[in-house]
C-alpha cells in the first residue's frame, strides 16, 4: 500500500515548535480566580475589583510601574494587551475608568461587610485619572483621532520624557473627529453630553453608561453644565497624548491636552477578596 504521508521526510525543529504562536499560544498573566461580589453589589460593566492607584513621575514612568507592580503580583481582574513581545499588563482606557467609577460608587459595603462611607464611595471622583485611550491630532487642524486601546501609548519607552508623542496622524488608527462639528472646550449640558461626537467614541456609543455617569456626577455637584472635552486645535505637529478624566471638582471634564512628561495615575485592579 502506498504511503502518502508527505511530511515523513521533514525535519521538525524542536525551538520553532515551542516558538510557534500557532502551536504554542501566548498565555496571559495568571492570579487567582476572581471572586464575584455579591448581587447588590454587582454592576453590569466590565471592570469590576477593587481599585488603587499607581503613580509615575510622568505617562511612561506610570505606564511601566502599573505593568511592574501587576507582573509581581498579578491580578486576572486587570486587563491585559498583547504586544510583540507577548501578554503584558495595560493601563485602562477612559471607558474603562468611568466604569471603574462607576462600579466603585455603587459597591456600598466595605469588606468586612460595613457601609462605607460618603468619602470612601467618592473617591474615585477625588482623583484625575489617566488611560492608555490616545488621542491624535493633525497639524494645522482641527481634525483628531481617538484610538480606546493605544499601542504607541501602552508599549511607550519607560524613558520618554516628552510633551507629546511625535507621530504620523494619516496612519494612525482610530476614529477620526472635527472640534469644529460640535461643542468642544465648554461645559455642556445633558443633552449636549449624550449626544456628543466625541464622548460616543469615548464611550463606544453606550448610551446606558453615558446617562448613568452623568446622573452620577450631577448628583455629586448639582450643576447643570458638566463634563466638557478638552481637545487642542491647529497643532504645529502632528501629536499623539493620553486622554484624562479629571476629579469631580473640575466638573469631570475628559482632557486630551495632557502633558506625557507630566505625573500620571493609573488605576490598579485586583479581585475582590473572599468574604
């Protein structure tokens, strides 16, 4: 009977089967697995743990002191991105930091079972919190992309001491947007806020999230105009920075003006603990 097996005579090298990403995939960062909190607690969105903040003396700095702290103690509650150099820890992007906001808020019991506090509810809106969401804008323009999971941002050099990040805007990813199409650097009102361009890419057009944050920080300040988006115009170059959503007292604004060589916060996720 005739053989057809037409790989007998191939030779299988043993270091590109374990390198092959096909046969060997790369795994994610292991932790313990996640324990739910109970259902009163619970909320819908995704980013559900408990929080707390790292710090870098600028964006690069924070970006791989968050990836440095979750590689010594990792945490399967804290998203992850896979680079060229495989899984890795990432900064959360601004949607992601509103749900955290939002899932912080509502989860009304400490641990150990007591109510928490009015302070211990807001303290995440106490706090400007920075993403890995990147914002580009396009010289001598009012024209800008926003991309929520920025590669150029997530996998930065922990040495990047710079203003911004200088790039090439027509080939970079993301949703494309005009400042001038609708009301950017000015507080706005709910209707304005629902139905903005710019915070719909933001929030990847959820309408549910969108209304029930702003219901939240209206309830925290009782103003009527909140939440503006900060955006620059006409740059000398094309740029690309990271987009901040600002503590409460500053009317929640998201801010895509951000200096990279400046302090940033990052919001660490870890699972809830047992109870």
């Amino acid at each position: 009977m005739a053989d057809h097996n037409i790989w007998k005579h191939v030779k299988v090298d043993s270091e590109s089967v374990k390198n092959n990403p096909y046969l060997n995939p790369v795994q994610p960062p292991t932790s313990p697995p996640i324990v739910e909190p109970s259902a009163s607690d619970k909320t819908t969105t995704a980013i559900l743990g408990v929080y707390s903040t790292i710090e870098g003396n600028t964006y690069a700095n924070a970006v791989h002191e968050l990836r440095d702290s979750l590689r010594s103690n990792p945490s399967q509650a804290h998203p992850i991105f896979i680079s060229s150099n495989g899984a890795i820890f990432r900064p959360l992007t601004y949607k992601e930091n509103i749900e955290a906001r939002i899932n912080d808020f509502e989860t009304k019991k400490n641990p150990d079972d007591t109510l928490r506090t009015a302070d211990e509810l807001q303290k995440l809106f106490k706090v400007y919190l920075d993403s890995c969401t990147g914002i580009a804008y396009k010289a001598g323009t009012t024209k800008f992309k926003i991309n929520p999971i920025c590669s150029e941002l997530i996998t930065i050099d922990k040495a990047f001491n710079e203003t911004f990040k200088p790039i090439d805007y027509n080939s970079f990813q993301g949703v494309e947007l005009d400042s001038a199409d609708d009301v950017y650097n000015s507080l706005l009102t709910k209707t304005q806020f629902l139905n903005h361009k710019g915070y719909k890419a933001l929030y990847d057009s959820d309408a549910n999230l969108m209304n029930a944050y702003w219901n939240i920080i209206h309830s925290l300040t009782s103003q009527d105009e909140l939440m503006g988006l900060r955006v620059r115009q006409n740059t000398k170059k094309d740029e690309l920075r990271a987009l901040f959503v600002n503590y409460v007292d500053v009317d929640s604004d998201a801010s895509g003006s951000s200096l990279l060589k400046y302090v940033a916060r990052f919001l660490r996720v870890a699972p809830f603990a047992k109870k």
